[in-house]
C-alpha cells in the first residue's frame, strides 16, 4: 500500500485546496482574483495528509445497525489533490479539479481503503482592464460538482455538504449535483503585501443543501523567491439559528505556510492546516452525527468538522503554450531599450539615429548628443524640471516652477533668491528673510518683520507696537481690542473678554470671593458669601426670625428653639429638660423645686471616693420616685461622674454611683425599661440639650418621652 501511495503521490500533477474552488499562484487555500492570460496552462499536483493522532470518530467506534460497536484506531487519512487551469480568452479561464482519497483503519469493516471524489468544472471570469497596479481586483466563477466519487468508501467525510442530516452520507463524495457561486477580491496593499478574499454558496440540488464557504488570507512578499501565507478559511451550513456554534463546528481552519519559487515558472507550497480541535477538546456536541453505508451494513458515529491538524506539500508549474513569453524574452534580449517596437527583420533592433538606445519611433528626443545621460523615452535628465537639461544646467537644482535663462538658472537682481518675474519686492537686502514673493517676511502680517516681531503669533487685525504685540493697557493678557473690562487689575484673573473671572456668577469675582459655590441668584455680601444678618446659622431668605440673639439656638428656619415646650426659649431657660407640664417661672425652671431634677440631681451627693449615698441624699430619691409615678410617660437617664483625684478609677466609681441610684428606683417599683444608668468617668456629657446649664460634675437626670415598645 506504501509503495501504491507513492507511486500517486509522484505520478499526480495536480493540487488543490480542500474546498475545491479556483486557485492560481497567489494563495495556498484562498486563491486571487486573477484570472489566468490567454493560452497560459496551470498545472499543480501534491498530497495532503491529516492528523492519525485522533480516531476520525469523537466516539473512538462506530457502531452498526445491530448496535454492535467496531473500535477504531488511530490511522491515516489522506488525500491527492489535483487541479488544472486553462486562460481562454483576456480575463477568463476554465478549470478542473479532481482528487483521490484513503482512509486507513474503519474497525475491521471494508470502509477502509481508496476511492475518487466528485469532478469539479469551473469557469472564473476577472472585470477588464485590471492589473497589478490596482488597489483592487475582482473575479466571479461558477463551479459544477459532478457525483462521480466512490461511495461507501471511507470515514472522514472530505467537505460538509458530503454530509446529509436525513439521507446517507459518503466520505468520499456528495452523491448528488451541486453548484457553487462565488467572488473573488485581491487588494493589492503593497507590491510587499496583498490579501486574498473568497466568499460563496454551494447548493446541493437533490438534497436542497446551502453551503457557505469562505476565506481569507495575506500573502507576504507575494513576488519574491519566498513567501509567507496566513490563510483562514472554512465551510458552513447556512442556517437561521445557532449561527455562530455552527461556524465554530463547521469546518474552520487556520493555514500557515510558504511559497518557494523555482526556475521555469515552477512554485513548492508548503503549509499546515489547523482545525479548531487542535484549540480545544473534542465533544460529541460539536460534531455532526452521519450514518455511512457498505455493503449492506449500516455504521453510526460522530465526526468533527475539521481534523485537528493536517499538513502538505504541492507543487504547480505554468506552461505558456502561446510562446507569448518566450518571444518577449527574445525581443528583449535582442533591442533592450526598444520595447515592441520592431520594423525589420525578427529580432534586429529599429533605427536608432542619435545611437542612444531607443529607436526612433519611441525616441522624442531623437538629436540627444552622444554619451548623455538619458531617460527611456530618449530624452536627456532635466532632475529640477527647468526644461534645461542636466548637461547643459549651471543650476541643477533650481526650485520647481521657477523661471530660468538659457543656462538654467534665475535672474535674480537682489540676489534674494526669488526670480525677477516673481519677486514682488525687488530691492530686498541678500540677508532679510523673506517669504516666497521676495518681501521681507512677516508670518502673523502685523506689520513688523519677523526679525523685529517679539511677538511672532499675533492675531490677524490687532493693534500691536513697534515689538509685534498687541496692545493691553490693563495688562490683563487680553488685547485692547476684546477687553470687555479695560480698567482690570494687574494680574487679576480675568475670562476670554478680559473681565474677572465670577465662576458662580454671584458679582463677587472668584480673587475677592470666599464662598466660591454659591447658588446662581443668591443675595451675596461683600465676600460673596450669603447673607445672615443674625448670626444664627440660617440664612436671611430662609429665616422666618430674622432678628434671633447672637448665640441662640434656633432651628431650620431661624427661631429659637424652646427644647421641653416650657414657653422659655432655650437661650433664655435656666432648666432646659422641664418636664412636659410642670409651672414654670420667667427663668423656664418649676415653681415647685420637687419638680426641678437638675435641683434634685445635685442633692445627691456620695461619701468620698465611695458608692454610698449620704444619707440626705435618700430624700432627693423619693422625690425622683414621685415624679416617675406622676408621669408615666417619661423615661429617665441617669449620668454620673466623679471629681478628679477622688478614684483610683473614675470609670469604675461613676458606673457604680450610677447603679446605686438605678437600683433605688427600680426597688421602688420604676419599671427597668424607663431607666439608663451611665458613667462617664471625671467628665459629664457635652453633646446633651442645655448642657451649659446643668449640673457640671455629680449627678445629672435627664429625662426623655417614654415609647412603650
């Protein structure tokens, strides 16, 4: 079998890419979109082997119509590939593709072995007139598949519209007509670089089958010795959902590879195919269920879209049957500078009069003096286009455009380097610079030269002085002209106009202003910030108590507060936790001192440095008892602190004092929920309503509205 695989190996002369449409010279798999010229035969040939580290099933078996299951093994599956091509006419060739395909071990079963694939016929047509100079080039063509590949034949079906969901399927051909449509772009980016482009639709005709096939790629040095391919390509059912997971299983594959130019117009191709299971691991779900058929068995498996890898080698020549360039070759050889244009004998070279090398009839130049230097129309180099040739040009490099004398240079009386003819200021000094028309050059056209400008950029239609600045009395940095605002101060920050800058637009410009964020449309002062005429914190549009002492509390809308709704204003009560109810006197505190706890609280006193009460202080805790009775719906907070140096702890001694107090009252019936007990060390609490007021060391009762929970 080896020996039978070489011999077709080196016995095929043709190759072709896997999807089986058009190819030329340009490309491995994704072909251009020239057409072959007019008597040119192509011819290419090779061999295509693909990965035998995987069995052709996901599975690893398939198993017949008896559910019998044959293992597979890891083995060959390979293919020789062929096409050949023929220019009939300017922009249009025919072709023919043609293959032939092995599949090693099928499970013991008679799968194994040689077999044909279907006949390609294809005809592709290039728009006139386009060569390889255009940025574009477009082709069409038309491919017929002819049902002529062996059946029940193989395991890896070679293309996917070989696959059939509902009918059976044959690896090695599709078993029914199919058609193909397709176009062709080539952008020729540069003559180092262009990027081939096919797109198309394959319909099976039996079957009703749409295939999408594609592909794209880069050729790197297309025109040199060797070059460097990085193709993608691919075939895909077209279908109305799933699209992308169906492009992704359908056959997809990325090719790197190399073209090697040899002698006698003979190209060796050389790449690698890389199906997208070489990327990732191989699932039932991304296959395609077939079923194959042979010799009246029925086999089942799974196979991918893409082997995970395959590799080959080709090789293609062009034979030019016209002898169109052999004979090229020859007038070439023969008059090199004459181009086609031969009047005698085959190949002798046209008259050529001044004996420069280019006949006469291509010659415009046809008196050129012997041993100049000449172009290939004959005529001798002019390199500053002067119309003076070099030879003859004292002043070869005479800026184009210019007119010059008989010699090639300009006439030029104020030696300023501008011609006469153009110089619209002829008596400039040799050493002024000056701009193309010979005056004195002034770039921001302020009227001073730019050697005297110290202001070289100034906007066209200002004021400036004798430096080429504009004027700016105020020095704010805005010319006079624009300034909006004249008399600004010396480095005051100022806008566009040349006015101070009032970002919050209060009046108040931002240098003077220190409440920089002020709504728009607030009354400010001097300062810009908002106006509060009585000190309290509210400001004069928001406060409904406009004249509130200095230092009284107050509240969101500026009125002093009244904290225990004694009638007294916090700033003027004397007791400010009065309980709701009791008689007060003009100072907010009870008439009856039984009702005042700040009066009480600092009754209680404690033995030094201990947690026992004096015995007076039993009086001032009856008398917390009867108010707790008397107002069911107070709650009472009890704080404590010691002096300084009285305990070793403060802590530990004002939370004691606390609990004493606490557990007086709770033993006379208070419920535990109306009362706290809190130490607080050597310091009283400051954060509490009239703090100032209270009693500043000892004990404090602070009472609260009761919420039953």
């Amino acid at each position: 079998m080896k020996h039978f695989l070489l011999t077709l190996l080196f016995s095929a002369v043709f190759l072709f890419a896997q999807s089986g449409f058009s190819i030329n010279n340009s490309g491995i798999h994704v072909p251009g979109a020239r057409t072959l010229s007019p008597g040119d035969l192509f011819i290419m040939g090779g061999f295509e082997m693909a990965s035998s580290n995987k069995p052709a099933s996901i599975e690893g078996y398939i198993v017949d119509e008896n559910g019998n299951r044959k293992q597979l093994t890891k083995s060959p599956s390979n293919t020789v590939l062929g096409y050949v091509g023929y220019g009939i006419l300017d922009y249009l060739e025919a072709g023919l593709n043609v293959n032939v395909h092995y599949d090693g071990d099928a499970g013991g079963t008679r799968l194994k072995g040689l077999g044909f694939g279907d006949l390609g016929l294809m005809v592709k047509a290039q728009l006139p007139n386009q060569s390889l100079r255009d940025l574009f080039n477009i082709a069409a063509a038309i491919e017929f598949f002819l049902p002529t590949g062996t059946n029940e034949k193989g395991l890896r079906p070679r293309h996917i519209w070989y696959i059939h969901k509902d009918d059976l399927t044959h690896s090695y051909s599709s078993a029914d007509y199919s058609i193909a449509g397709t176009l062709y772009l080539t952008m020729n980016i540069h003559r180092n670089l262009n990027w081939n482009n096919y797109a198309g639709v394959l319909r099976n005709l039996e079957h009703g089958e749409n295939i999408f096939i594609w592909g794209t790629g880069f050729n790197l040095f297309p025109y040199e010795w060797v070059s460097l391919v990085l193709e993608m390509s691919g075939e895909t059912r077209i279908r109305s959902k799933d699209i992308l997971r169906g492009f992704m299983n359908d056959q997809l594959r990325f090719s790197p590879g190399l073209k090697v130019r040899l002698p006698k117009f003979t190209t060796l191709s050389i790449n690698a195919d890389l199906g997208m299971d070489l990327f990732r691991k191989r699932k039932i779900g991304r296959g395609h269920a077939i079923t194959v058929k042979n010799k009246g068995h029925h086999y089942s498996y799974t196979v991918p879209g893409s082997p995970p890898i395959a590799a080959s080698i080709k090789f293609s020549r062009t034979f030019d049957l016209s002898g169109r360039i052999e004979d090229y070759k020859q007038r070439m050889e023969a008059c090199p500078k004459s181009g086609l244009s031969l009047k005698e004998r085959k190949y002798r070279c046209a008259p050529d009069q001044d004996n420069d090398g280019i006949a006469d009839d291509l010659d415009q130049c046809p008196d050129t003096p012997a041993e100049v230097l000449i172009d290939d129309k004959g005529c001798p180099f002019d390199n500053d286009g002067d119309g003076v040739p070099d030879y003859k040009d004292n002043c070869p490099e005479t800026k184009q455009g210019y007119p010059v004398d008989e010699f090639g240079c300009i006439r030029d009386n104020d030696n300023d380097g501008v011609p006469n003819e153009l110089d619209k200021c002829p008596h400039s000094n040799p050493n002024d610079e000056i701009n193309e028309f010979g005056c004195i050059l002034d770039t921001d056209e302020d009227g001073i030269p730019n050697a005297l400008d110290s202001c070289p950029n100034t906007p066209a239609g200002l004021q400036v002085n004798k430096y080429g600045c504009f004027l700016d009395r105020d020095k704010d940095g805005v010319p006079d002209e624009w300034d909006k605002c004249p008399n600004s101060f010396e480095k005051e920050i100022v806008n566009m106009y040349g006015c101070p800058i009032d970002s919050d637009e209060d009046g108040v410009p931002d240098y003077r202003d220190r409440c920089e964020n002020t709504e728009k449309g607030t009354k400010v002062d001097s300062l810009g910030c908002r106006l509060d005429f009585d000190h309290d914190g509210v400001y004069n549009e928001d406060d409904k108590c406009p004249d509130t002492p200095e230092n009284a509390p107050v509240d969101n809308e500026g009125c002093p507060i009244d904290s225990d709704r004694d009638g007294i204003f916090d700033y003027l009560d004397n007791c400010p936790n009065t309980l709701d109810g009791t008689e007060v006197d003009m100072n907010g505190c009870p008439i009856r001192e039984k009702q005042n706890l700040d009066k009480i609280a600092r009754r209680i006193q404690f033995h030094k440095g201990t947690d026992k009460p004096l015995n007076s202080s039993y009086t001032a805790f009856s008398d917390v008892v009867s108010i707790m009775r008397h107002n069911k719906r107070i709650a009472l907070e009890i704080q404590c602190s010691v002096k300084q140096g009285e305990a070793m702890v403060p802590q530990s001694l004002s939370d004691a004092r606390a609990t004493v107090i606490y557990d007086f009252l709770v033993g006379k019936g208070i419920k535990e929920e109306r009362l706290k007990a809190t130490g607080y060390g050597l310091n009283l609490p400051t954060n509490v309503r009239g703090h100032s007021k209270l009693n500043p060391v000892g004990v404090r009762l602070i009472p609260h509205n009761f919420v039953k929970e």
